[in-house]
C-alpha cells in the first residue's frame, strides 16, 4: 500500500475501499458513520489485507 492510499485511508475511508468490493464499502461506511477512528482502521486493514 503506496502513501497516497494511506492518505486516502485516513481523509476518506470509504472511498479508500471502492476497489475492495460492496462489502467492504458497505462495512466501512458503517464504521465510519460510528466514529471517524472505527473508519480509518478498518479501511487500513482491508487495504493491507493480501490477496
């Protein structure tokens, strides 16, 4: 994961994700509606999760 998807991750979670699938997108629009910090390591997790 580049620096720019690590920015990303942080100002917008959601969009971070739009590559991983619905469920990811699904999943961290909820954390991030729960809490700004739920967001963010959610979306830094899946991001670094290897396929």
């Amino acid at each position: 994961m580049g620096c720019g998807r690590t920015l990303l991750c942080i100002i917008l979670p959601p969009l971070a994700v739009m590559d991983k699938g619905c469920g990811s997108i699904v999943l961290i629009s909820l954390l991030t509606l729960a809490g700004w910090v739920p967001g963010v390591i959610g979306a830094l997790v899946i991001n670094n999760r290897a396929k």
